[in-house]
C-alpha cells in the first residue's frame, strides 16, 4: 500500500489550484454571469435597469423628455413604395396568390398615412431645436429607439444636431437600434416595465401617431396613470384625429358611463407638427 499522500502529487495540486481559480464561483460575484442571469438574481438585474440609465441621463443633464409613439411598420414613403413594388413585381409571377394580395393592400394603406413619419420628423426637429442650448438639455426626445416613427422622431432631432434617446428592448425577433440616436443615450432593456418606468419618468409630454399594440399599450397605460393621479398633468397628444378617432372610439366609452366625462379632457388631438407643439407649450 502507498504511503504518499494526495497532496503531496503536485501536478494534482497545481490542477486543483487551476479548477479553484477558472470556477465561476471564484469569479467576484458582479463578474459572475452565470450568476446574474440566474432567476435568483432577477431582482438584482431589474435593479440595475432602473439605475444604470437613471445614472446616465443625469451625467448627461437630461432635464426632461418628451414621448414619441408610433408604428415601427410606417415607414417613410420612398421605403414604402419600393416595398409596394417588389410586391407588385412578385405578384405578376404569382397572380392568384391572395397572400400577396393581401400584402399590396397593406403596403398601399401604409402608403396612404406614410405622411405620419415626416411630421414625426418634423415635430422632433422642432422641439429639439427650441428647447436644447449648450447647457440645458430640455424636451429631450425619447422613442422606444426602432424602427418607424421611433425612427422618424430620432431622425428629427439628430437633423437639428441635438440629443435624443432611444430605449431598445430585447426581443425574439431583435429590434435593432435606429441609426439617428445619440451614442451613449441608446439603452437596451430587458423588462418592459422599466422600459415604461424611464419613458414616463422625465417626461413633460407625450405625442402618439399612428400605431399598433405597442402604441396601445403605452397610450393606454399613460391615460390609466393621468386618470388615477399617479402621473402629475402633461399633455397627451394623439397625432391625426381621422386615425385615431376612427380606431378608437372615446365617446362611446363615456356615453356608456365607463370613463368620465372629465376623462375626455385627459388627451387632445393634433394633425400638424406645429399644433402639437403649440398644445405643449400652452
């Protein structure tokens, strides 16, 4: 029988000393992503959503923002006609497919409110211009950073050379970030509440154009905080009384006793760049 104990093989020592350092449980516990993407430590990544913009947008003298929502699908018209027309093209191969069809009445419908993205654009370029000086950052445009009128709205403050910010989710199908948000205000988030929470957090105003459930959803979710008093005064502006007022019908609600009267009061139309700006200002 051997008489040599285990420590005394140094090659076994110096590769259990090689395991102890490479283990994750080694790591410092900040640098242990196995950790932190743990469901233990959902809370702790949540909390780190809440501070890390906070903690940049105040070196960055954010003072307040202004919402811009809208649909990631309407895009500028020139990229909607050349999608229009390789429909057109496809369905000339495939003329009784009524998925393309289909498709080219969609596209055709974009086209006729493809207006939208300009005076997004257009608002933006507006309020960035009049309220961002060399050392006060006000009105700061924010959009959820994709696509569409995010896009268009960013676009718009990046042609008048100021800030804006784009708050970016993580999907299955990765949204990517606009090409016209400045570096360093594009976040990434993870959890659609604290995404909701940085949006409304600095705003003095929020301007909705024409969209599809993610508009809904942040729409709505304003008016239910204006409603119950848990956001303080701030315009809301639907973008386009025709799209609006045809998708969702406000006054049917209050008729039959489900918001109040003085719940119509919570949210304003507006069909130009100008005019909205003129409500927030007012």
């Amino acid at each position: 029988m051997s008489t040599q104990n285990r420590s005394d093989n140094q090659k076994l020592v110096r590769k259990n000393l090689e395991l102890i350092i490479s283990s994750n449980n080694y790591q410092l516990a900040h640098e242990d992503r196995e950790l932190l993407n743990s469901d233990e430590m959902r809370g702790v990544r949540m909390l780190l959503e809440i501070n890390k913009p906070e903690k940049i947008l105040e070196e960055q003298n954010i003072l307040s923002t202004i919402i811009v929502f809208g649909g990631a699908s309407l895009s500028d018209k020139s990229s909607i006609n050349n999608k229009l027309e390789l429909a057109k093209n496809s369905l000339t191969k495939d003329p009784s497919s009524s998925d393309l069809q289909r498709e080219i009445t969609r596209l055709k419908n974009l086209q006729s409110i493809s207006h939208y993205y300009d005076s997004a654009r257009e608002f933006a370029k507006i309020v960035s211009r009049q309220n961002q000086k060399e050392h006060c950052n006000s009105h700061v445009i924010v959009t959820g950073g994709g696509p569409g009128i995010m896009e268009a709205a960013n676009r718009g403050a990046f042609d008048a050379d100021c800030k804006s910010i784009g708050l970016n989710i993580s999907l299955p199908n990765e949204q990517h970030p606009n090409a016209y948000i400045t570096p360093g205000l594009c976040f990434k988030f993870n959890y659609f509440a604290l995404r909701k929470f940085h949006f409304v957090m600095r705003s003095v105003a929020a301007v909705f154009f024409p969209g599809g459930f993610g508009t809904f959803d942040e729409l709505f979710e304003l008016l239910t905080l204006r409603q119950t008093g848990m956001k303080t005064q701030i315009p809301i502006i639907l973008f386009g009384r025709d799209y609006w007022s045809k998708v969702i019908n406000f006054q049917f609600l209050s008729d039959h006793g489900l918001i109040s009267d003085e719940h119509m009061n919570l949210f304003q139309y507006a069909d130009s760049a100008s005019e909205a700006w003129d409500i927030i200002q007012q």
